[in-house]
C-alpha cells in the first residue's frame, strides 16, 4: 500500500453496518483507503480523495456484497477442486457427484454484484447471504 500525503477523515454512514464498513470500503477501491479507527464518538475512515472520491453508502454497501462473493468464489473452488479427479477420463463419476458439482458452478448464476468501473449493479438477484450449499454425496 502507498503512503498518502494526504488523506481526508470521513465518520461511516449511519445506514452502513459496522461489519460492512471496512470491507465495503476496501471492496470499493481499496487503494483509496488507509485505515479505519472507532472511539467513542464513532467509526472514521481515513480515505485518499486523490485516489477516489468517497463512496456513498449505497456503494459501500456494494463492495461488502462484491467483497463477499469473492469469498463465496474462493469456497466454491475450493470444494470443487476436492472433487476434481471424479472428473478424470479413468474414474467413473457418479450422477450425485456430477450433480453437487454443477451445484457449486451454479451458486454463483445470478449473484447481485457491482461493476465500479462503470457504476452499474449486475442483473443478478442473489445476495452472498443467500447461499445455500450442496451436499457433497459419499
């Protein structure tokens, strides 16, 4: 992370969870922000204006969601990636197993996420919260 000369302090948004704060902000442009701090006051961010122009809530809110997709990605590989030799030429794969694995590819189709480039949400309408995982057959 670069130093900024810079940065101007902004209190988080009162429709803005704690837990979506920091993460929001870093799923926003990450390079923007420095740190975090609460007290007794509230909860501040130090953000690089020279970066990026401060989020709106709405935004924020966004980059948690873009933020936890990634980590929803990251466990769908993962879990794929355990089941990956059923799909080599020399091991048969069973219908159950072909059908958890289409699942997972599957449990990301129609995730509501935010493109920040161009400020348009995607068509998707399903939060990372609405997950539900397949079980993996024995």
């Amino acid at each position: 992370m670069r130093e900024a000369l810079f940065v101007t302090r902004y209190p988080k948004p009162s429709d803005v969870s704690i837990d979506q704060f920091g993460p929001g902000l870093k799923g926003v442009n990450a390079a923007a922000f420095t740190t975090v701090e609460q007290d007794g006051d509230g909860m501040w961010v130090d953000w690089d204006d020279d970066v990026a122009s401060f989020p709106t809530s709405a935004e924020i809110i966004a980059g948690y969601n873009n933020r936890k997709w990634e980590s929803v990605r990251k466990k769908r590989n993962e879990l794929l990636a355990e089941t990956d030799f059923y799909a080599l030429s020399d091991v048969t794969m069973s219908a159950e197993m072909e059908t958890y694995r289409q699942a997972l590819r599957d449990i990301t189709t129609d995730a509501k996420t935010y493109d920040f480039t161009t400020g348009k949400q995607s068509g998707g309408t399903k939060d990372s919260t609405d997950v539900v995982w397949p079980t993996k057959p024995s």
